[in-house]
C-alpha cells in the first residue's frame, strides 16, 4: 500500500499542479524571456517553482470556477474519490477486483475535460500577467518582477527606468535608437570593432547572461 500510495501521490501532483505551474511559467517568459526557463536550468528549482505557482493557480481556477458556475468544484469530494480509487485497499477480493471499474470512464468524463481546461487556464494566465507586467513597467520598479534578461533592459534603454536613475535627470528621456559599439574577438590575439545600429539580438540559451548573436 506504501508503494501505491506514493505513485498515484506522485501522479496527482504532477498532472494536476506541477504541469500547471510549468505552462504557466512557460508563458510567462515569452518573447525575448523564452530561454530564462528551459528543462536544461535546475530542475529542483523549476519543480519546486512549478509546485507552488500550481497550487496558486488550482486555488484560483476552483474559486473562480465556484463563482461562475451553478455546480462547484469540492475539493474534499475530489480527495475522497481520488482516494477510494487509487489509494485505499480493500481487504475483500470482491472489491479488490471492481476497484478499477469505471475509471477509465471517469477519466474521460471529468478528468480529461478538468485538465484541459486547467492547462489552458494556466497558459492564458501565465501569458497575460507577462503581458501586463511589461506594459506597466512593473518590472522596472519592482526588482522581483524583474526578468533574468539585462541585455533586454541595456539594448531598450528601459534600464533607465530603474530606481537608481531616477535621480539622475535622464526620468524622462526617450530613447530612440540604440548605437553599438561591439569588439570581437578574433582568432588569436587580433579583435575587431563593429559598430552601428541595433536591430536584434540572440541570447545564450544556457546562460541568459551571455550573447549569442547580435544583428
């Protein structure tokens, strides 16, 4: 019973709030914060993360869905089931055989269709509040929301929204282009300067710190 106990645990929280919480962030870093998350960064710290955004989004999908519709989401009714399906043994051989029956059926009618709609809320989710956090600039005054992207901030010249330059009297000034001078190492000791206007650039997709291209 240990052994059951601790697969379909491990499957209830994966399917159900650490995919959630990874689609979620998936989305979240879209665009040119696509490659701060990625299965090759550290896995604890991905699981972890995708855990407790998950539970956060299960909470607020169930509350809202509770809100708006006439027939709720009871979370002791979920457990129970889930429970008396996969977890709890029975001692009669009767049981033990029908235990399964009408799983499969279950599964289709109320699971599937749940996790569907739980994943698609999760991605809506996770690409909006990127979204919003970017076009009100939270993450220029809130260092938390700031994304693991600083070339993003230096080649926009939104680095000078930060707090630190607010006293510098550059508050209000407007970039407009941004002019690069870019020294490049060549084979040996000999380099080369490259200079000119900014159009793109590319990041390294294990080390977000580094470049990858510039265009």
């Amino acid at each position: 019973m240990e052994v059951s106990v601790g697969i379909y645990a491990v499957i209830f929280i994966f399917f159900f709030l650490v995919i959630p919480g990874f689609i979620c962030r998936r989305f979240y870093y879209h665009g040119e914060f696509s490659k701060q998350i990625n299965l090759s960064s550290n896995a604890l710290i991905n699981l972890l993360s995708s855990l407790f955004i998950g539970i956060i989004l299960t909470l607020i999908f169930i509350a809202l869905y509770n809100l708006m519709s006439l027939k709720s989401i009871d979370l002791d009714v979920i457990l129970y089931d889930f429970d008396a399906k996969f977890i709890s043994s029975d001692s009669g051989e009767e049981m033990k055989v029908n235990k399964f029956q009408g799983v499969a059926n279950n599964i289709y009618r109320y699971y599937l269709p749940f996790i569907g709609v739980m994943y698609s809320f999760s991605a809506i989710t996770g690409f909006f509040a990127g979204k919003l956090v970017l076009l009100m600039r939270l993450d220029t005054r809130i260092k938390f929301l700031r994304f693991r992207n600083n070339w993003h901030y230096l080649f926009s010249g939104k680095i000078l929204k930060f707090k630190k330059f607010q006293s510098s009297g550059l508050k209000n000034l407007k970039v407009r282009y941004t002019y690069l001078d870019v020294l490049v190492a060549e084979k040996g000791d000999s380099t080369t300067l490259y200079s000119g206007l900014y159009a793109d650039y590319e990041i390294n997709p294990s080390d977000t710190c580094k470049l990858e291209k510039i265009h």
